[in-house]
C-alpha cells in the first residue's frame, strides 16, 4: 500500500531494556525527524519517562546518529530512532569495571 501523493511513510521507534515500539506514521513530505517524534507520541506509550526525554533526546536514521534533527527532511521508508541518555559514560565504566577486576 502506497502512501497518499505528498505524504510519506515512515517508521519511529523508541526501545527500554525490557520493550520496544515501532511507530508506523504516514507524514507531510517535508516533516523533519524532531517533527515525526512529536508525532508518534511516545510519552503516552512509555508514561513511566517524562516527557522531555522524547523531545530532547538524540535520533538517528537507521542507526546513524543525526546531526541536525531538526532540519533532516523524512523520506519514504525511513526509519527514525529515539535514543536513550546515557546513564553513566561508557569509560568510567570500563575503568569501574576493570578495577573491581
């Protein structure tokens, strides 16, 4: 199935340890990824986060960390991803690790 002409389909998706959501969406051609985002209304599907995390998070397409979510324009079958903060800088725990070893 074809999205409408002047629209796009595209894909966000948002994952915690224990579950993940895929959001289908079919946008406006020209919609940004910050603005697709804000579309899938992720905060009603992982209330237990507030809010913010969504809208200040960083994104990515396809696994590729995004420079100018803001300005980068959706195409067709892209998939935007929402990624979580990092709770703790991945060499304080390499170096916590490594000396409880």
């Amino acid at each position: 199935m074809a999205a409408e002409e002047g629209r796009v389909r595209v894909e966000v998706a948002f994952a915690l340890p224990d579950r993940q959501e895929v959001v289908m969406l079919e946008v406006p051609v020209g919609t940004t990824a910050r603005q697709a985002v804000d579309r899938a209304g992720l905060p009603a599907r992982f209330s237990e986060l507030p809010a913010e995390t969504f809208a200040s998070a960083d994104l990515g397409l396809f696994g590729k960390l995004l420079r100018d979510p803001e300005g980068q324009r959706l195409r067709d079958g892209d998939r935007v991803e929402v990624y979580r903060p990092l709770l703790i800088d991945p060499k304080a725990a390499r170096a916590r690790r490594a000396g409880q070893g």
